[in-house]
C-alpha cells in the first residue's frame, strides 16, 4: 500500500519550528579559492559566521545536524568535530547526515520536527561540500593487501601476501559522479530525462541566463549581506557570472548526452559545476527566539521524500521530487496558486524544465503520479527570484541550507509561501513548505 | 612595555626579513665570534626594528592551521600573529651590534597579550626590539618584544624570553643548590604523537629553519641530542586546543622546561583552574610532560574573554 501520510500527522504539528537566519560562505568553483579547505574548515567556517550572527558564543544548542556527500572516512565525525572547533559550547551534541544532494534540506526537516516535537528548542542544519579536497581511496586490490598484511603474523606471511600486490592495484581511486547501480554520470541521467522531455537548448540557457540575472541582482542589493560571510578571500560565488547572456550560453559545446538520438543540449553552462562551500540554518522553537530576542524569517511547515526506480523504471534519475511534491501539497491541502516562491534546485536546467513539463503534462500526472490531472504550472516570475545553483554553484550538501534560508529571508521580506524541491542522487528527492510568519 | 636603554632609534625595514638568511647571517657571526672570542655581553642595540603593511599570505595561513590540526578559518591563530612577527624580532637579535649569539639561544617562555581577533584580511604593522639584558644562572637571559598594530591600534603584543647559555655576564646568580620539587604528572586529557620530520614541516609553514629543530646532525650542532620542536609549534597547539575558536581578547603564556625530542610523544593535561566557579571556561592551565621520564616539557595557561 503506498504510504500517503494524511493531515492530521505532519501538516498539524504540536509546536512551530521557525527558521531564524542562517549563513553560508560564498561558493567557490572547483580548485579554487577554497582548493585547500577541507569540509571541516567550511563547515566551521560556515558556523563562525552564524555563532557571530546570533550571538551563540558559548550556547549549547539543542543539536547540530549537518553532512558532506562526498566525506573521508576520518571525517566520520564530521558535523561533532566541527562543533568542537567552533565557539559553541562543547556541550552541544551533533550528527552527520548524507541524503545526496538532498543531505542539507533533509537536515532542516530533522532538526525542525525534533524542534516541534518538543525534544530540542533550537537546531543548526546544514552541510559542506568540497570538489577539491575529494577523498581519495586506495585500489580495491591495494586495499585487500593491506588489510591482509595487518593481519600477517610471520615475515613468510608478509611476503606471500606482498607478492599479490599488481601495479595497477598502486592507481588510486578518485571518487566520481556516476550512479553505482548503471554506471551512468548523473549528467548523462539527466540528459536522457532533458531529451524525453523533449526541452530545447535555448530553454535551458534561458533558465541558466535568469539564475545569473537573479543571483546578481540578489547580491547588488545586498540581501546576502546578513546571510553569507567571506572567506577565504571570497566576496560573492566565483561561479556568478553577471554580464552571461543567453548569446554567450549558445556558443558553449554540448558535454552530456551526446550519444543519444536527439541533439545534445546540456553544457558547462547550464549544467551546474563541481563546487566548494557550506551553509548552515539556525532553527528555534518560537519560544525559543523570542527567549534569546532573535527574529523569526518563517516557519517550516512541513515536507516529504520520494525516490523512483531509475534503474529498471523507465522514471529519470532527478525526477524523485516530481514525485513528492503532489503527496506533500495533498496533505497540507494546497496548489501551486497557494504558493508565492518556488525555489527549484537547479542541479541542471534541464532538471527544472522536465519537472516543471512533468507537473503540466496531464497524461503523465495521471498515468504516472496517479493524480485527476495535471497539477499545474509554476508562474516563472516566482521561480528561483534569488538566483540558483546554475549561478551560486552546487557544493553538494550545501545547497539545502542556501536555499532554505534565502527562502526564509525572502518570506520574512515579502510574506507568502515558499515550496523547496531538491532531487538527489539515488533517484531520491525532497519536497518542503515554508511559510512567512503573519 | 617600556624601554629601558633610553630613545630607542626606529629602524625602518622594507619588507619582513627571510628567517633563512637571518640564520645564515647568525652561523657566520658565530663561526667569527668563535674565532676572535670578542667580548662579554653587555648591553641591547637601543633600536626597534619596524615593518608596516605586512599582508597575512592566505595558502600560507592555510598550511599553518592544518599542520596544527586547527580549522582554516580566517581569523589568525594568536601565534600564527607571532610566527608573522618573529622575523622582525629575529632581524633585532641577527643585528651586528646584538651582544648575544643568535644561533643556540634557548627559548625560555612566551607571553602574550591579544587585545582582539584578527582576520586574514587585514594588513598588519609590525614592531620588535630586545629588553630586560639580564643574568641567568646559566648564561644571559634577554626579552625580545613584538608588537602588532592594525590601523595604528595595538592588537597583539609578545614577550619572548630567551636564554644564551654559557654566556656569562657580571653579577650572575649561582645555580641554586635547592632540590627543585619534583614534577607530578597531572591526569592526563590527551596526547600529541609528534613525527620526525615536525621540525621540518614546521619550518616549512612557519619559516623558522632554526638548525636545532630541522635534523639530528644539525640540532647536535648546536648543542642539543638530536632535533626538537619548535616551542612555538608546541604553544601554537596549546592554544588552538585550549581555546578552539575565541572571539574576543586571549592571553597565553608558556614556559619551556625539557625540550621535546622528535620523534616523540607528549602527554597533557588541558584543564579549568580549580575554584574558578565565576567564569568556568575563561582560563585553561596546560600541562605537557613526557609520561616515561616523568618530566615536564612545558607548562601554560590561556585565558579567553
């Protein structure tokens, strides 16, 4: 039986959770600025910033949640260690989450139910990612060897089990994008989902011109100001490119799906690029924030996960929130004219094309997601008006908590309702509601 | 901090010295003062010696926090600020008219005093002089001073106290014939296993290629049973781990007592001053010894408001 949670469980929740800031550092591109930061000096750097913000020197929150996707096996600690080398109290307990891309809005939805279920009063959700200090592992044949070895108890032994080793078994193994279970790189996924949508080219630069556009316009009025902090040299996202046009965009080559019989669409420009960075979301009860006399942005009302079947399905690897968001507005009894923001992860163009054409396409939302009809179009006015992550950049974990609380400060600005769709790796995705406060 | 030699003369540099040509200059001057045994200490060259506009190189900022093992954040660590300085005081004791011997001189403690955090960002002047010529019982003592200034406002100051052993001056005060007390190891709270090779890293990140601390060859030299640690890497450590993130003024001191052979192991005890109910995590007294000769290698505090 499929699992339809109804509104008397999530959407009516005992206490509020309210989103009270949240801060990040600015996004680098891939061997950059942050080339040498690991994902616990982002992470601590990201709550630096939001321990000065707040005024949480020496506070013991309720809990820290946070994560990075791709994570050395030394960092298993990673979100506690962090704690320990910022200025929050030592007290403060904290742990790792890992969703995917969907790892910092999922670390949102945790902490934010704990905090309506009465069990914590405040929370810091968040996540780090780092395309440059990638772990790097060992062969699987090297790997083997030196385990074996560790447990060798005789010089005899020792050599026997050296004299296995290969020379190839000396290559390390950088870790990459490709699906484990079909061997394809997400990109490629997508590019099979941009095709089957049949979405042009020119709508994708025109999506990823507009992320741009928004990103910039966002920064030259300042609204990052009390939600990023520098580092490491870096002002603003070193992805931001604010003079791109759709012009530029057209002349940039094709890099995914060009083996497929339609025409290869998907290029470096809107695709997004292998990034560095770290954001962090403080979250509180409201008795909390009006306690410690901080502000309330907007509240988090509610949220669902979906994952489809993209290895024998015939559903794409990103589609999952496709799938999520009808469950999640059904219980909370709502459609797209309720909302006033829509924040859509932009891991590619094509991702927000398809699954905007999937919730208009009547005979897919009825074949597929089992609705009467279609479930609407998004006014385009209100999709990503912050710029996304064609523009900011995609740092993996990171983007939950960019996201959530560029969202939060936009409903504290402009009041309304705000919809968050994250898709992941694994053919999984987050849905997530938040509201202004009045 | 005052000045005791009279108007000290403000020796102008033009950029911070390289430490390794400073070292170069300082084992050519004791090669020739080994040659010509030339006088006895008397008294400090009545100079400071200043550097303005000094930019903090973030890469080089970076290597420093990991090889602590601290975050790579931007706020300077407090004796990132000194390992910044140090080549200005440095330049004040390569000086001709310096009266001790640079090279070999044994590190005794550090004080300093930080009136509030400093980021990569900002640009830093710097001044340092020698104070305080004085009797040891087992040479001649001196204290270096280092200050930092940013936009003409005073953030950081450093004394440095060094000894020059077997430099004997007037008036040095006998050994004391007291049995010190001996050392009780506290309860230990953790341990630093320090590589072979952390003399040379260090140097690599701080600039400091002093011989003492780069190889066994080198350090006997000088004197010593074979490479030790930087102390400033040792109190760059304790300070990181006392106060991993501070915010607002800090103040460490640390002295030196045994040298920490490399490779080799430390042990410590990181722990609140007892009876310090008011203001529990202002202060932390640490204590690092080597658990198998039950000697202390040094002991400190930093305090954090």
């Amino acid at each position: 039986m499929a699992d339809q949670a109804g509104a008397q469980n999530a959407a009516q929740s005992p206490r509020t959770a309210v989103v009270i800031g949240g801060n990040r550092i600015p996004f680098a591109r891939a061997g950059g600025a942050y080339a040498y930061s690991s994902n616990r000096d982002m992470l601590i750097a990201a709550l630096d910033g939001l321990v000065a913000r707040f005024g949480l020197q020496g506070e013991r929150i309720g809990e820290v949640a946070a994560g990075a996707v791709l994570k050395h096996s030394r960092d298993f600690n990673l979100t506690r260690e962090a704690v320990l080398g910022s200025a929050l109290s030592p007290e403060t307990p904290a742990y790792d989450l890992q969703q995917a891309c969907a790892t910092g809005l999922e670390t949102v939805v945790g902490l934010s139910n704990k905090i309506k279920l009465g069990q914590i009063e405040s929370g810091i959700a968040g996540g780090v990612d780092s395309a440059s200090d990638a772990p790097i592992a060992v062969s699987e044949g090297l790997r083997r060897v030196l385990l074996d070895l560790s447990r060798a108890r005789t010089t005899q032994q020792k050599i026997r089990i050296l004299s296995t080793l290969r020379p190839k078994d000396l290559s390390p193994n950088a870790p990459g994008t490709g699906e484990p279970r079909t061997g394809l790189s997400m990109g490629e996924h997508q590019a099979i989902t941009t095709a089957a949508w049949q979405i042009t080219r020119e709508a994708q630069d025109e999506l990823a011109y507009r992320s741009h556009q928004n990103l910039a316009a966002a920064y030259d009025r300042g609204f990052f100001a009390d939600l990023l902090t520098p580092y490491r040299g870096l002002m603003r996202d070193a992805n931001l490119r604010a003079d791109t046009s759709p012009e530029k965009l057209a002349t940039l080559k094709p890099v995914f799906g060009k083996g497929l019989d339609s025409p290869a669409t998907m290029t470096a420009g809107n695709s997004t690029p292998l990034t560095d960075g770290a954001a962090v979301v403080l979250l509180g009860s409201e008795d909390y924030a009006r306690a410690n006399n901080l502000p309330m942005l907007a509240n988090v009302v509610d949220a669902e996960a979906a994952a489809v079947d993209f290895v024998q399905g015939d559903e794409g690897l990103l589609m999952a929130p496709v799938h999520a968001l009808p469950r999640l507005l059904k219980r909370n009894g709502l459609t797209f004219a309720d909302f006033d923001f829509f924040e859509i992860h932009e891991a590619f163009a094509g991702t927000v094309l398809s699954s905007l054409a999937a919730w208009e396409d009547e005979e897919y939302c009825r074949r597929v997601l089992g609705l009467d009809g279609a479930l609407g179009s998004i006014d385009r006015s209100k999709l990503n008006v912050n710029g996304s992550s064609l523009a900011a950049g995609h740092p993996f974990a990171a983007t939950g908590g960019r996201i959530v609380a560029s969202l939060a400060k936009t409903l504290s600005e402009q009041g309304g309702r705000g919809l968050i769709s994250v898709c992941a790796a694994g053919g999984q995705g987050v849905v997530a509601i938040l509201e202004a406060r009045n | 901090m005052s000045q005791e030699n009279g108007p000290a003369h403000l020796v102008q540099l033009e950029a911070v010295p390289a430490l390794a040509g400073l070292y170069r200059r300082a084992v050519r001057t004791t090669v020739s003062r080994r040659v010509t045994r030339k006088g006895r200490p008397s008294v400090l060259p009545a100079v400071r010696h200043r550097v303005g506009g000094v930019r903090v190189e973030l890469p080089a900022l970076t290597r420093f926090q990991h090889l602590l093992g601290s975050a790579a954040r931007d706020q300077l660590p407090s004796a990132y600020l000194h390992t910044v300085a140090f080549p200005v005081a440095m330049s004040v004791l390569a000086r001709p008219d310096f009266p001790l011997p640079l090279l070999g001189m044994v590190h005794l403690s550090n004080e300093v005093r930080q009136e509030r955090q400093v980021v990569a960002s900002e640009t830093l002047d710097v001044v340092a002089w020698s104070e305080s010529l004085r009797p040891h019982p087992a040479g001649t003592q001196v204290d270096l001073v280092t200050e930092i200034a940013v936009d003409g406002q005073r953030v950081w100051s450093g004394r440095s106290v060094y000894l020059a052993r077997g430099i004997r001056s007037e008036g040095a005060p006998e050994r004391s014939s007291v049995e010190r007390p001996a050392f009780v190891p506290p309860v230990p709270t953790g341990r630093w296993r320090l590589d072979a090779d952390l003399g040379r890293r260090y140097a690599a990140v701080s600039g400091d290629w002093n011989p003492l601390h780069l190889s066994g060859p080198s350090a006997r030299m000088l004197g010593m049973k074979g490479a030790i640690a930087h102390g400033m890497y040792l109190a760059a450590r304790m300070v990181d781990e006392a106060v991993p993130a501070p915010s607002g003024a800090l103040s460490w001191r640390v002295d030196f007592a045994t040298p920490v052979q490399l490779p080799g192991t430390v042990t410590l005890c990181f722990a609140s001053p007892a009876g310090g109910d008011a203001a529990p995590r202002s202060r932390i007294d640490v204590v690092g010894w080597d658990a198998k000769r039950r000697r202390p290698h040094f002991t400190g505090w930093v305090g954090a408001e």
